[in-house]
C-alpha cells in the first residue's frame, strides 16, 4: 500500500471500528450488571459537618496548573477575577512538564 491517504483511511476505518466494538463491549457490561428494578436505593447519609460560610478564613485552595489547553478557563478565571468575586480563596501554581 504505496498510497498514504489510503494508509490514512484505512488506520481511521480500523481506529473507527475498534472504537465501536469497545463500547459495544462496555455498553453491554453495563446493562448486565444493573440492579432489578424493584431493588431499593439507599439513602444518602446527612453530612456531619457543616459548609463553612462563603468568605470563611482557612487555608486557600491550592490549585497547580499549566500550559495544557484544559487548564485555560482557571487563567481566564485569574484574569477576570471571578475567584475573587466568588470569594473563594485560591493560589495558582504554574509547573512545567518534565
């Protein structure tokens, strides 16, 4: 197979098809495990402490971040002080990949 798009085409054909067959798999595990119907959901316990009041002092939360794309809504977030203005106390830290 001298031609790269068909190389391309057939490696998305193969990629597509194991995909589909492994969450054919997972689907299918799912649905045989589930509990009857008639099975009761217990209820959730009540929470023993209590939420601290927003502006409460303690320690900030500490969140490390980087360059990855997933992480630009915390600098969009820093920029425009929304954690400020929700009164949360944060500190941002920047790390390189290694």
């Amino acid at each position: 197979m001298k031609d790269p798009a068909k190389k391309v085409t057939r490696s998305v054909t193969i990629f597509l098809a194991l995909a589909a067959g492994t969450a054919a798999l997972v689907a299918r595990a799912a649905t045989s495990h589930a509990a009857p119907e008639s099975a009761a959901v217990p209820a959730a316990p009540k929470a023993a402490a209590t939420v601290p009041k927003p502006g409460a002092k303690g320690a900030p939360l500490r969140i490390a971040f980087s360059d990855w794309p997933g992480w630009t809504a915390f600098e969009i977030g820093i920029e425009k002080g929304w954690f400020k203005d929700a009164g949360v106390d944060v500190e941002f830290s920047w790390f390189e990949y290694t």
